[in-house]
C-alpha cells in the first residue's frame, strides 16, 4: 500500500469502530460523502486541513491517524 492507502485505511478502521457511515463521517468533518471514499481508497492526497478536520470527527488527532498510517507503511 502507499501513504494515501495507508491514511484511507485508518480512517476507514476509525470510522467502522465508531460504528458510523461514510455520510455521518463526512458531516461531521464537514466534507462531502463521496470525498471521505475517495479518501479511505487512497484515491486523494489530503490536505492537512482536512486530515485535521476528519480526526476531530472521528474523535482523535491528526498525529493519531498518521502515526497508525505509518505503522501500516512498515
């Protein structure tokens, strides 16, 4: 996987274990539903305004969600 797969795939494990829709994450990140999969399948190379906006929603830090994508990078 590469650094978008990685990032896309914490934020999809985040989003499951929270129990929520791709269209509830995206509401309350403020980004439209079709962006957060584009996301979660790597398809985006993210900004750091929107990285920080999605791990407010999803409950965690922005440092949280890269640490994890690094991990999975390993």
């Amino acid at each position: 996987m590469n650094e978008q797969e990685c990032f896309g795939s914490v934020v999809r494990s985040r989003r499951l274990a929270l129990g929520i829709s791709q269209e509830e994450l995206a509401a309350r990140a403020k980004v439209h539903r079709t962006y957060v999969g584009s996301v979660e399948r790597g398809e985006r190379n993210i900004s750091l305004l929107n990285i920080h906006a999605l791990a407010k929603a999803l409950g965690t830090t922005a440092g949280s969600l890269l640490t994890e994508a690094d991990k999975l990078m390993e």
